[in-house]
C-alpha cells in the first residue's frame, strides 16, 4: 500500500510525464524498478548491521552467529 511519501513521489512522476498508455506503463516500471532498488539498499544496510553485533547481542535478538552469517553472506538480491 502507498505510505503518504510514496503517494507523493507517484503522483509527482505522473505530472511529469505525458499521459498515454507508453509512458503510464513506463512509469509503472520505473517506480517499481526504484522500490525494488530501496529494497536491495535497506537489505546490504542491515546485513552490514547483523555483521557487527557480538554473540551476546545476537542471543538477545534469538539468533545464534550460524545463522547471522549465513544471514550476512547473501548477495542483495537475495531475500
């Protein structure tokens, strides 16, 4: 669902772009293309961030360092 930012950013694509059927599935792709890209961003930040917690830390989250690293050395695209 669009969250008020998101809701900003889409309509401001649609005003700056001409309105035929090519360009509203231009801008479809494009925005989904720039989510997907926020999403491979927000994934690299937090491994790096699992990366430097401490055995204690990773307990107090219930995960033990197996897991994080398995969680760690996955490429972004990776889910």
């Amino acid at each position: 669902m669009f969250t008020d930012t998101n809701r900003a950013d889409w309509l401001i694509a649609q005003t700056l772009l001409p309105r035929t059927a090519a360009a509203d599935r231009l801008a479809v792709v494009a925005y989904h293309g720039i989510k997907l890209f926020d999403v491979w961003v927000e994934r690299v930040r937090m491994r790096r961030e699992l990366a430097r917690l401490d055995d204690r830390m990773l307990t107090d989250i219930g995960l033990d360092r197996i897991v994080a690293d398995r969680e760690v050395n996955k490429s972004f695209w990776q889910a």
